[in-house]
C-alpha cells in the first residue's frame, strides 16, 4: 500500500529501525515491563504518577519523580533500570539473527547512491551483539545511548539525519511497529511499516503510513 504523494525519485535517505526490521530479536518486554514496574513501586513511586506504558518512558518519569526530593536517589535508580533493561536486551541479542537479506540490502542502497542509517531503542551492545560488523555496512547507527530524547521523540531520527546530511521530505522511516510510524511523522518524513514485526498491515494504516510493505528489503524494488 503506498500513498500516492510519494515520488519515489525524491527519496534520497533511508532510516530503517533495527529489531523485527533488520534483524529478529525478540525482547521479552512483557518482562522487561513487570520488572521496571516492581522497581518503579519499591521506589515509593505510585504506578498512577506514570503518565507512559512506553519503557524507557516510565523510567524517565519515575527519576524526575524521585529527583525532585532526592538527585542521588534518583540517579541510583535509573542506574538500576539501565542495568534491569540492558540485561533483558543483551540476552535477546545473543539468540537473535539478522534477517537474511539485510546484507544484501544496504549493498544495493550503497550501490544506489541511496544514504542510510539505524535508529533504535535498544542499546548499542545489543544491536552489534547481533550485527557484529555493522559499522563495515552501515555508517550511522543512533542507539538510545546516543540521544537524550528517544523515538517517537524526532531528536533520534534528526540526529541520525543531521549526520547522514540528509532532510526530512526526502526520506523515509522504515520500521515493524506504529511507534516508527509515529517518529516520522513527528520528524517530518515519508513512512513504511513491515510485516516482519508483531504488527499487522491494519495498525500501519491506523498509525498512517505512506507504505506497507512485507520486508525491508521489498523497498528496493519499490523505489526502482
């Protein structure tokens, strides 16, 4: 499904999310998120003080909570959350794989001339736990190690831009969940939602993406 606006001779960057887009990695977040909470709530935090379900949107909350009587306080516990989420990622990471085409995929973007990075919420040992040569394929990779404010925030797809010298109405966000959606929209991008996530075509056409497609890598025929 693609939007009619998009000429496809405009696209000139790419920002391809990396969990379920480029590679399968599945993070037990259901545990990720029980876990946080209990630390959230023997914290003296109440869990109705939370304004996100978001993860890392919790864990922010929760430490301005506590930073308001207590910076130290505040500081051990996100010292904690990192190491608790950081866990849960790094052994999702040595179980996951790339997708088979991946490769291929930033090769033939390279040939193309097509510029291209990774944005991601996962941290950066995770992500070249599972891509151990990234860097030799990919020249931007923004990790939320990287940036204060994390996608859906436009801060994590700007940067990645900033440094690929790309602009936003000639690029598209590629991802296999709403949020990515979301964060292009809010940078000002063209959209594309995957199947190779949890998600299904309709929650791409309710989060309002330009493009569905199966795999990441059916966008090279796309902009052919």
């Amino acid at each position: 499904m693609a939007s009619l606006k998009i000429n496809k001779s405009t696209i000139k960057t790419i920002i391809f999310d990396f969990d379920g887009t480029l590679a399968k990695l599945n993070i037990d977040f259901h545990q990720m998120r029980k876990s946080i909470r209990k630390l959230i709530l023997s914290s003296d935090i109440p869990a109705n003080k939370l304004h996100s379900d978001l993860i890392l949107e919790m864990i922010n909350e929760a430490a301005a909570i506590l930073n308001q009587s207590c910076a130290e306080k505040a500081k051990m516990f996100t010292r904690e959350a990192d190491a608790i989420i950081e866990k849960i990622e790094i052994e999702a990471a040595n179980n996951g794989e790339l997708f088979g085409q991946t490769r291929e995929l930033f090769e033939t973007l390279k040939s193309r001339e097509i510029s291209f990075g990774i944005i991601s919420r996962n941290c950066a040992k995770a992500v070249k736990t599972v891509f151990p040569d990234i860097l030799s394929y990919c020249p931007v990779i923004v990790c939320r190690d990287d940036v204060k404010n994390v996608k859906p925030h436009p801060q994590h797809l700007n940067t990645a831009l900033n440094k690929l010298g790309g602009s936003p109405r000639n690029t598209i966000m590629i991802g296999d969940h709403p949020l990515d959606i979301k964060t292009g929209r809010n940078a000002g991008t063209w959209t594309c939602g995957v199947l190779t996530g949890h998600c299904q075509k309709i929650d791409f056409i309710g989060a309002g993406a330009d493009l569905i497609l199966s795999q990441a890598a059916d966008i090279i025929p796309f902009l052919k």
